[in-house]
C-alpha cells in the first residue's frame, strides 16, 4: 500500500464498514468505508490540526460536513467531490 497502517471491518479482503486509517504523513481518517472506500460519516485530521468531520462519498468530501482549519476557522456546509 503507501504506507498507512488501516484497521476495521473487512468483507472479502476489502474495507467495509467502521476503520481507522493511519497515513505515513501523520494524517487520520476514522469512519465508515464502503468497497475500500471512505463512505458515510466519518472524521479526517491532517497533520496540521485541520479537520473535517461529515459525509464522504467514494473517498471524496461529499454532502454535509463542517472543516476546521488549525488557525480556529472553520466552514460549515455541502461538499462535493472534495
């Protein structure tokens, strides 16, 4: 893989259902995956303290969802395909 360490449900050796992700950059997605993929609700923190929590679709920000950047902004509202 590239270097992340991932841990959760699997269903024919493919992610499916709640995961945790652990990215060689330091980054960390916990949440649902649906066919490997990130899917439903689920959080994911950057290395820099960025956030977002809400809906992912096809490994994608897509539907609601609230971002916050590490300087205390944050953004609430539809995504779409990041």
């Amino acid at each position: 893989m590239n270097g992340s360490v991932i841990e959760g449900q699997w269903f024919d050796d493919v992610q499916e259902g709640m995961g945790v992700e652990e990215m060689a950059d330091g980054s960390k997605y916990q949440g649902m995956y649906a066919r490997g993929k990130r899917s439903g609700q689920g959080v994911l923190i950057w290395k820099d303290g960025s956030k977002y929590e809400g809906q992912w679709s096809n490994n994608q920000m897509n539907g609601q969802g609230i971002f916050s950047w590490s300087d205390g902004r944050n953004y609430q509202g539809d995504y779409l395909n990041d």
